[in-house]
C-alpha cells in the first residue's frame, strides 16, 4: 500500500543494485484489492510461514503469481484469510531457526518457480500487502 517506504526512481534502483530495472515491468498498485484485480484469472501463491505445505513441492506454471507479505510480521489475517490454505505454502527452516529475510525467501521461491519452467518465463510477484 502507498507509501512504499521507498523510491522506484532510477537512480536509486541503481543504488540498491537493481542494475536490470529495465528488463522488468514494475507496477504500483493502491492497494491489494487493485493488485489481485489486474491479476484476475491466475493462480495466487502465498508463500507464509505457517503454509502447510512446502514451496518445493508446488508445481508452478506460467503466469502464476508469488504473494510475500512483510518481513517483520508476514501477512496479515485478514489478508490471509482470502485465500484456501491449500494455496499457502511455506519455506521449510529447522527448528529454532530464525526465518530467510524477505529478498532471499523471494529469491528462493521464485527460482525454483523459473526452474520448474525450464527457465522460460519467471511468475509474477505481488509484493507486500501491508
């Protein structure tokens, strides 16, 4: 939701190492509402730590969409209570370990997601909802 808490301005894309900004299609969106609207149609992961099942084991397809929440507190309830528990899946850690941050559980998740797809197209990630 607006405000981002930060800049999509070129040169601090390049700043925070986002060299490839280019090669991307970003788009802002007023809130959840908006962003779920304009991906109508297409699978919604959410990828949580309480998700029953693994991010591993889902299989991805073309055009599915990565919805991370924020790092501190992850997705909020009533966020998370718009989707079936079975499209909300985690990242598997051992116990008492302290989670991924946010850009490398991102990282993770969506290159497993361009793997599975021989690496043709990568999902579409919907950032935080918060």
């Amino acid at each position: 939701m607006h405000p981002l808490g930060f800049s999509l301005a070129d040169p601090h894309l390049r700043r925070a190492g986002l060299d490839y900004h280019d090669l991307v299609n970003v788009r802002e969106h007023a809130d959840l509402d908006a962003c779920l609207a304009t991906l109508a149609g297409r699978r919604v992961h959410v990828i949580e730590t309480g998700g029953a099942e693994s991010y591993a084991a889902v299989r991805y397809a073309p055009g599915d969409v990565l919805l991370f929440g924020c790092e501190t507190a992850g997705l909020d309830l009533s966020v998370l209570g718009r989707f079936a528990a079975s499209d909300v899946h985690r990242i598997p850690m051992r116990p008492g370990n302290r989670s991924l941050n946010l850009s490398n559980a991102v990282a993770l998740v969506v290159y497993e997601a361009w793997r599975q797809n021989d690496f043709a197209s990568p999902p579409t990630t919907a950032g935080a909802a918060e």
